[in-house]
C-alpha cells in the first residue's frame, strides 16, 4: 500500500481471485447426487462391487463399497443407469436429476434360478 490505498494491479488480482473463487463455489452447487445401496432380495445382504454406469456412456459410473453403498456426483439432466452384479438380474432405472438434487434409492437384487431367467 501507498500513503494508505491498494495498488491498481493489486485490486486486479484480488478481483480475478475472488471471481475465481466465486465460480468455483457456484459450479460445485450446481452438481446432482445419485447415491443409494445394492442388495440381494433374499436376504438383504449388501452386494460389494455391484456396478451402475450410465447406459449413454459406459465409461461414467461407480461400483458400490464395502457396505453396498454408492455415490455419483453429475451434471444436471437425464441419465438412465444400468445397475448390476454378476449373477443377478440387472436393474434399469431413468432420473431427471436437477442441480442440487439427491435421488437415493435401494436397489434389491434377485438372484437366477436354475433356469436362467432372463434379463429385465
């Protein structure tokens, strides 16, 4: 500071700072949450590793935890997600999720039978 007044450059930094860190902040809230918890139906244990991916995009999803659980974070939209394990019935299920949505749903899983039902 000089005689008690900031820089010009100074005021400019600190301007494009705040504005960054202003963005930043809106941008995060602007997210929607998909979370919920995969299960066998039967008996109600959590299924670990259970994937659910979006069926536009393969290449965005999650897998559930150590608990069953999971948790995506997206843009605001439409996404249709595949749910499934391996050897159980997949789950297919379509959200309109708008900016600072949480859709948590459960996701009860059947297992196949002897005669291999088939897919939903």
């Amino acid at each position: 500071m000089i005689d008690g007044r900031m820089r010009p450059k100074t005021l400019t930094v600190l301007g494009f700072l705040l504005l960054f860190i202003s963005a930043t902040i809106a941008q995060a809230q602007q997210k929607a949450v998909f979370k919920g918890i995969v299960m066998d139906a039967r008996d109600g244990t959590t299924l670990i590793g259970a994937n659910i991916k979006l069926r536009k995009d393969f290449s965005t999803g999650t897998i559930t935890d150590q608990e069953g659980r999971f948790y995506m974070q997206l843009d605001p939209g439409t996404y249709t997600f595949i749910i499934s394990f391996i050897g159980m019935a997949s789950d297919t299920v379509t959200f309109t999720m708008k900016a600072g949505e949480i859709i948590e749903r459960q996701f009860p899983f059947s297992r196949y039978g002897r005669n291999w039902e088939k897919w939903k």
